[in-house]
C-alpha cells in the first residue's frame, strides 16, 4: 500500500540460530515454517519502534530501535553471483542451446545505488513491508541483523544501511553500524 520500489523451505525443524535456504519470490508470501513466523514477529517489533522514532526522533527512541536491531532477523534481497566463467558462458545462451553454470552460483545481497550515488544495503522487516512488484525481481532470505552488519563492514562501498526502505524506515550510517558491531563483538 503506497511503497514504491526505486522454496520453497523443506526442513521444519531446523533451530533458530540457522539460516533457512533462499526463498523464491513466488513462495515468499505462502512460507509458514515456524521459525520464519518467529523471527518475523521479533522483527515487527522492531519495525513498530521505527515508526515511533520516525513521527518523534528523540534519543530515546532511536535507542529502542538500536536495542531492537541487535537480534533481529531481517529479509534481505539477494541476486545471484557467476563466476566469470559462468557468466561469459550464460551470454552464449540461446533458446535451444541452455547454459548450466560449472561453478556454485552464490547469493549475495543486492545493494541500491541512490541518486546521491550512496550504495545502500537495504532489507525489511517483514513480509508486509515488501511491495509485489519488488518481491518479485529477487530470490530472499531471512539474514540475522549483525550477519548484515558484518557484511557492510566488509564492503567498503556501502554507505548505510536502510530498514523498510519503502515505508517509515530507519537509515544507518556505515560509522555507526561498525560500533554496533564492536558492541555485539568486541574480539572480533
């Protein structure tokens, strides 16, 4: 409602602390495995204390966002990554002759470039927050909110971090992510 966008899962009972397999965007919407339902609900609290601080941007408020983030678990777009073999090769594709990657295929977050040129890393935190039309460009996994941390620390050219980026959302800054992680991880 008013977002503008700029696997099926098989183990039932796997613990909470694992990532599930990569979701498809025609699944994404039916999945009720358990833990994806139990992380969601954990991660809607997070989104309610991203509206408050958005209609009231006190001190107090950002740090109910900030204590919510810390173990949540987030929907991150991912796209696949060929090797360079694979993807010289998957040029060469036509109708009647496919081409099957050689190398393992690996997912990796999408990231979004604004205006600005800042290179974003953006998720949501639940299925509702996704609009139709974006749902369904990528493949999408539920990632626990310092694996996304770590990932921005490990990539430079990303700018922020941007949660529910198509509703009231909550925009972290590359800094302040990499004190989040000294905080959650001080040895590492």
């Amino acid at each position: 409602a008013g977002k503008q966008p700029s696997q099926n899962v098989q183990q039932a009972s796997q613990p909470m602390n694992t990532a599930l397999p990569a979701i498809t965007p025609n699944k994404l919407k039916s999945v009720n495995h358990p833990d994806i339902l139990k992380r969601e609900d954990s991660a809607r609290v997070l989104g309610y204390f991203i509206e408050r601080y958005d209609s009231d941007k006190t001190v107090a408020n950002l740090q109910n966002c900030m204590n919510n983030f810390m173990d949540v678990w987030l929907w991150v777009p991912m796209r696949m990554q060929f090797s360079s073999a694979d993807a010289a090769g998957l040029k060469t594709q036509t109708m009647s002759r496919k081409y099957v990657p050689k190398d393992p295929v690996r997912l990796v977050p999408e990231l979004l470039k604004a205006p600005n040129g800042d290179v974003l890393y953006f998720s949501f935190t639940s299925r509702d927050e996704i609009s139709e039309e974006f749902m369904q460009k990528y493949v999408w996994m539920q990632m626990p909110s310092l694996q996304c941390s770590v990932f921005i620390a490990k990539h430079p050219e990303v700018t922020a971090i941007v949660i529910n980026p198509f509703s009231k959302n909550l925009a972290l800054k590359r800094d302040f992510m990499m004190k989040v992680i000294k905080k959650k991880n001080p040895d590492g």
